[in-house]
C-alpha cells in the first residue's frame, strides 16, 4: 500500500503514511549514536554510507596517477639525456627529430599527468567527504571539523596544508574498530600522518621545480631543471601509494565500524542465536 499523502513510498502507520510524511525513522542499528549539535552542522545523515565503492576508484586513479607519473619520468629523462648530450659533448640530437620525439612526448605525459590528478581529486574529495560524515555517525565528539570542510579545506589558501588533516585525524579516530568488549582500540595513525607528510612534500617540491624548470633556459640549466622534476614524479608517486594505503585503510575501519555498530561506552550486541564465538 502507498503512502496516502505523498503516493510514492510504502505506507508503514496505521493511518496511511510512510515514514516520510509520518516524521517516524527507524532506530538506529546496534547503539549508533544519531548526530549532535557541534561541529557537524547541517546535512550529516544518521546512517553511514559504505565508502567501498568510492575507495575503489580511488585506488584504480590513484594507479593511473602513478603510471602517469612512471610515463613522465621516462619521457623526461630521456629528453634530459639529450641535453645532456649537447653538454657534454656537443650532440645537437635535440634539435632533430629526436628531440622533437622527445618533446612530443614529454608533453603529452605532462597532460596525462594533468588529467589524471583532476579525476583522482574530484573522487578522492567525495571519498573524503563520505567518510567525514560516517564520522560524525559513529562519534561527533571527536570532529575538530564540520564536514564542509572535508571539500572546502582543500581550495583555502595556506590552510590547506593543516585543514584537510584536521579533518583526516577526526575521521581516524572515530573510525577506529571497538574491541569485542565494547571499549576503543588504539589504532596507530602512521598511515594517515606518511600520507599527509608525503603530500605536503610532493607539493612544494612539485611547485619548486615547476618553476625552476619554466626558468630554464640554457642547456646546464634544463638538464638540472629536468633531472628535479624527474625526482618530484618520483616523490608524488610515493605520495600515491601512501595515499593508497590510507584510503584502504580507513575504508576498512569504517567497514569494520559499521558491522560492529556500538557507539563508544555502549555494550557490546549479543551474538545471534546459534552463533558462537
């Protein structure tokens, strides 16, 4: 039977009405506690969402941003070695068509580096995003953050080397798997904090060679220009694996949280009948 009011969802009351227009919800499975007044704001759901899905693409892009970066390590110290060339012993092989090759193709890598950082941030913020509001779910005393910030942290100038950890730390910990008794289990941050560290680095380091290879303009130079930003591509695909790793590694603590389903100080669920542990 449909809703009598709004005609679309099942009715559930006595009097005809779905939980919509009745203002009824369900309880909240096994002690989750439903979101306080603080640094939530508005828009946090009662329910966590599994992350999974997301975490999977994050980790498939994050692969692309690591072959990309591996194609533009290639690319760029191939060409390096042909200025290195007309250094050391005056080879003019990069003003043929070698050179042009090489230049072709160092171009197209940069592109492909370009692309595939956009796609992997636009996945991986709305990962972040869902994992911050699973967060508040499971426990809203520890956010230092609203969930806006999981998105808006990330394009604040300055702030956005602090901000986004600030609410990567409040997602740690209240995604932090219960002990069977009911009680908290201390889970080491060391992939949170290699990640956060090892994307700071790669940025600056990116941003200083960047520069350093658009100022380039004698052989000495580019060949000292080219041989950083090699480096940089090493560091960010460092930075990808780490960040590999803490994707899934939250991923499987909320996973974990989920099925648990207590919130903090609440007793541990009864086994189901027939199920020993």
């Amino acid at each position: 039977m449909l809703c009598t009011r709004c005609r679309i969802r099942t009715a559930v009351t006595d009097d005809g009405l779905c939980t919509f227009c009745s203002g009824t919800r369900p309880p909240l499975p096994a002690g989750l506690m439903a979101p306080v007044p603080g640094p939530g704001g508005w828009g946090v759901g009662t329910w966590p969402r599994s992350p999974v899905g997301l975490a999977r693409a994050v980790t498939a892009l994050l692969g692309v941003v690591i072959a990309a970066d591996l194609f533009a390590i290639g690319t760029g110290l191939h060409m390096r070695g042909l200025w290195q060339g007309l250094v050391t012993d005056g080879s003019m092989d990069i003003y043929g068509r070698d050179g042009d090759t090489a230049e072709t193709l160092y171009g197209v890598a940069a592109l492909s580096q370009g692309v595939a950082l956009l796609a992997t941030a636009v996945v991986f913020i709305v990962w972040f995003h869902r994992t911050r509001r699973n967060a508040e779910v499971f426990d809203p005393s520890v956010q230092r953050m609203g969930p806006g910030w999981a998105v808006g942290g990330w394009f604040v100038p300055i702030a956005n080397f602090w901000f986004p950890y600030r609410v990567a730390s409040g997602v740690w910990e209240a995604s932090a798997q219960t002990r069977a008794d009911g009680g908290w289990r201390e889970v080491p941050r060391t992939p949170l904090n290699l990640w956060w560290a090892a994307w700071v680095a790669s940025l600056l380091f990116t941003r200083a060679t960047g520069r350093l290879w658009e100022r380039a303009e004698d052989p000495e130079a580019i060949v000292q220009a080219a041989g950083l930003v090699a480096a940089s591509d090493a560091l960010d695909i460092v930075a990808a694996v780490l960040a590999v790793l803490y994707v899934r590694a939250v991923t499987r603590m909320q996973v974990e949280r989920a099925l648990r389903g207590q919130a903090p100080d609440a007793p541990a669920p009864s086994p189901a009948p027939g199920v020993h542990r």
